[in-house]
C-alpha cells in the first residue's frame, strides 16, 4: 500500500505549528492558501506526482464510486480544491485542539474521525489521555479521508514524550519541541533578548522563575483533580510528576486543594 505518510516527522511537525500561528484558514490570502496547499503535497503527498503510486493509493484506499471521480479529477490536473480543502478541515478540527491543549484544556479528539473517541488534556510536557482509536473511518469525500489520516498522524505525535509543541513565552508562537534536552522557551533571538533580564536583574529572575515553576505544578494538579474522575487521578498525577516521591505529591495536591477552598466563594447566611 502506498505510504501516506512519507514526511520528516519534524518537518510534518513544523508545518502543524505553522498552522496553529497562523489566521483561521478563511483570513489567509489567496497567496497563503496556495503556498500551504503546495507544502501540504510536497511534504504529506508526494506519491501525487507519481501516477502510478497515485493510482496505486486510488484503488487501495478508495471506494470505485470514489475513485472513478478522483481519477478524473487528477488526469485533468484537478487536486487543489481536494488539497485546499483538506488544509482547510486541518486548520478547522486539528489546529484549534492544538491551541486548546497549549491552553491547558480537556479536549475530545475529532469523534467523526475515528470510530472512538479519546479525551486528551497537558500537563506541563506531558499529555494525558483517556480512551482508545481503534481506527479510521471510511469517508465518502476524498478530502476528508485525507484529513482524517492527517488527523491520525498528528494525534500519534501529540503522544510523543515530552510534547512536541509550546508557545514562545513573548509573541506566543507555536514552537516545535525537541525530544531531548531543555524546553525552547523562546522562538527567536529577538524574542530571547526581552525574556531574558540583565545580570543585575538575573538573581530575582530566577527566584521569580522557581515561583512560577512551583505555582504552573500547583495550577497542574488543580486541573487534574478538577478534570479527571477521582479513581484516575493519582494515575494522571504520577504522569505528570514521574520523579516525584510520593510525600511531595501529597504536598502538591494538599496545596492545591486548599487554594481551591480559598477560592472558593462562601456561601451567604446558613
């Protein structure tokens, strides 16, 4: 069978963030939906320019009623509108659960593309994840059998450890990760010189970074306990802090739950 997925893993990767920086798909330019239909060939569908590998994923993949129109379609040099659509299903359903993850949510991955669904939810660089995909659906449209592989693929990478997207901490760009070493907090230069404070300034900077760090795995295990039913919790915590003892995550949940009671408005008269 013809290989959908011939991309770099991390050239697939910088074009998802690429996407999630960017306008919904409706406000780009007629320029930039061009531009991104032609990386979306040139890096997911090469076989594209092949007929044979072409006609080869045709028979393997589509219905005949399908792949009589489709083979049309590509002999007349016909496969923008189903690339361009495809994008714009890409940019509609994959992006925004992107940004919904970088944002701290519960989100459910596209029910209509798999025939289960699953609950994903960050924590800190670690995703967690509720459910199974068994597999994906057959789709009477030639560009939503496409996305729903991209889709596919992109949730295998969202399982990667640690996660593979963040926002640069200026201007909010969506990064890619790397697997090893320490998190890229910064997507240029330019952005690194406002983050980063002068000498002086450097030693208040970094007590004020290890406060922000202790309240982000506070804020971590409050959505946890807020999200996730009670029998799964301390499951989803120890993913979250796998080097942690037992005794420091008692201490991060007692602290979150009683910041959560501060919060928590009382009530009027009894």
């Amino acid at each position: 069978m013809v290989d959908v997925f011939m991309a770099n893993p991390e050239e697939e990767l910088e074009f998802w963030a690429q996407l999630a920086s960017l306008p919904p798909f409706e406000n780009l330019t007629e320029e930039q939906k061009a531009s991104l239909v032609g990386d979306l060939q040139r890096i997911f569908f090469p076989w594209l320019n092949d007929p044979v590998a072409a006609r080869q994923f045709f028979v393997e993949v589509l219905s005949p009623e399908l792949r009589q129109g489709i083979e049309k379609d590509y002999q007349a040099g016909g496969m923008k509108p189903h690339l361009e659509r495809t994008l714009s299903t890409l940019m509609s359903e994959g992006v925004p659960k992107i940004l919904e993850l970088l944002g701290g949510k519960k989100v459910l991955w596209p029910s209509w593309a798999f025939e289960t669904q699953v609950a994903l939810m960050l924590e800190g660089r670690v995703l967690l994840e509720s459910g199974a995909v068994r597999q994906t659906r057959q789709h009477q449209e030639f560009s939503t059998q496409l996305a729903a592989r991209l889709l596919a693929e992109l949730l295998r990478f969202l399982r990667r450890k640690p996660f593979p997207f963040r926002r640069c901490r200026i201007c909010k760009k969506v990064m890619v990760q790397a697997v090893r070493g320490k998190p890229k907090l910064y997507c240029s230069e330019v952005c690194r010189s406002k983050g980063i404070p002068f000498a002086a300034k450097r030693t208040e900077h970094v007590r004020e970074r290890r406060r922000e760090k202790r309240q982000e795995e506070i804020e971590n295990v409050r959505r946890i306990l807020q999200a996730w039913p009670e029998d799964e919790q301390w499951k989803m915590i120890h993913k979250v802090f796998p080097d942690k003892s037992r005794r420091a995550l008692v201490q991060l949940v007692n602290k979150a739950k009683q910041q959560q009671q501060n919060e928590t408005p009382v009530g009027k008269g009894v």
